[in-house]
C-alpha cells in the first residue's frame, strides 16, 4: 500500500460515517490518482486556476469541492462541473454564484463559512448573520443556489480548549438551524422560503483538529497535509 494509501485508510478508522475530502492544492496529479485509487472520490482545492486544470486532466466522477476564498470574478470558471462551494462569506458572492449556476443550467451546492476563530484575516458571516439569513427570505431569488449547511475554520492556534469551544459553537449553530426549520414544518416543502436552505453538511476540521471536529459533531472533513504531506509552497490563486 502507498504511504498516500495508508494515510487515508488511518483518517477513515477515526471519523466514522463523515465524509473525508482530501485537500489536494499544490499537490500533483499522480498524488491525487494515488488517493483515488484508494477510494476517494471528493477532492478539495483552494485556487481556481489549479481546480480547472486538474478537473481537465482528471476522472470526470472526482466530486471537486471548492474549499478557498472565492473571488466572485472567478467564479464562472468552476461553476460547469464544481460539487460543493464551502466559502460563501458574502451575499454579493452567492449572487454571483446563482447567475452562473443559471447560465451552465444547474444548481450548485454551497456552504456558509462562519467566522468564528479569533484572527480577524478569517473569512465568514458572524453566527447572528447566519441565523438572519435563514429567517429571511431574502434569497428566495436565488434559484440556482442550494445552501446545505456550514463550513467553519478554528482558530490557528495550539490551545485545544479554545478550539473546542469555537467547535462546539457552531454545532449548536447548525444544530439551531435545523430546528427552526422542522419547527417551520418546512423539511419537505419545495422550493420555496427557506426551504433552499438546508442544514445538512457541517465541514469543520483539518489535519490538526479534525478529530476534536468529529467529536464535536462535524460530519465533513477537509484534510490534506496529513494525507499528502507538508505543502512547500503556495501558487498564486
Ligand atoms: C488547506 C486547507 C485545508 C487542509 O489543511 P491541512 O492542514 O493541510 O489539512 C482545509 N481547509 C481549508 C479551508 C484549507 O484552506
């Protein structure tokens, strides 16, 4: 068994039923086809340009999932064939994600990122945000867009605890989300009020934390160093 092979099957035994995506930026195409052949189907990318280019050269069955902050110029280029969009941080963004969703004639899934770690150079919507947004009906509009749970980042930081707490806040998040619908009667409505969005995908943890994640109730994970190993370098977006 390759050591990428290995890697992955040592995640898998830790996580459960969630669903493993193997952040593969900056790594080669050869490294993705080790993992694929490992099993895995669900690839993570940071940068545009590199998502197309390996979308291009890869199987067609790979479900490519945007995981970076996302420019709302670029985004026609992964809107033909992107499976999940995770860092919807801003309305303007998922305005522009709907009107190329309508133009290639699908709807494609996203996620909100909640900010939620300390740094201030975080991306997302404050946790009040998020619960405005799935009161309103502000994005009835958007018929293109399908909000399917949360995406989050903890902070960078070795305190465990703190980590823990960021985790557990926005599980809760997502868990409240998810009762204000069922009290709505909503769950099985059709396209209509906020019955496009939905609370089904919490993405929390990397490398370092995704086993605290998963106890605190992740059930998406986006790993890559541990899996492909250190990145030495960072290619421009
Ligand atoms: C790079 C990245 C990851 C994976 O990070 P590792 O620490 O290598 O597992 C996960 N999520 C996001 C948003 C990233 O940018």
């Amino acid at each position: 068994m390759s050591s990428i092979a290995k890697n992955i099957e040592s995640v898998k035994t830790k996580i459960g039923n969630a669903t493993l995506i193997a952040v593969s930026k900056t790594k080669p195409v050869v490294a993705i086809l080790e993992a694929y052949e490992a099993g895995v189907r669900d690839f993570g990318e940071n940068y545009v340009q590199e998502l197309v280019d390996k979308h291009k050269e890869l199987p067609k069955d790979i479900r490519w999932h945007m995981i970076g902050h996302l420019q709302s110029n670029k985004v026609k280029f992964i809107a033909p064939f992107v499976h999940l969009i995770h860092g919807v941080d801003s309305i303007k963004l998922l305005e522009e994600i709907n009107k190329q969703a309508a133009k290639n004639n699908r709807v494609i899934d996203c996620l909100l990122q909640v900010h939620i770690a300390q740094e201030e150079t975080k991306f997302g919507f404050f946790p009040n945000e998020i619960v405005d947004i799935f009161r309103s009906e502000s994005l009835d509009k958007f018929q293109n867009v399908w909000i399917k749970g949360l995406m989050t980042m903890g902070s960078n930081t070795e305190n465990i605890i703190q980590i823990e707490k960021e985790f557990l806040e926005v599980k809760e998040l997502f868990e409240k989300l998810r009762s204000q619908k069922a009290e709505a009667g909503m769950e099985n409505s059709g396209r209509s009020n906020f019955s496009l969005l939905q609370s089904d995908f919490l993405s929390m943890g990397m490398s370092g934390d995704f086993e605290l994640a998963i106890k605190c109730g992740s059930n998406m994970i986006r790993v890559g160093s541990l899996i492909f190993g250190e990145r030495n370098y960072k290619p421009k977006s």
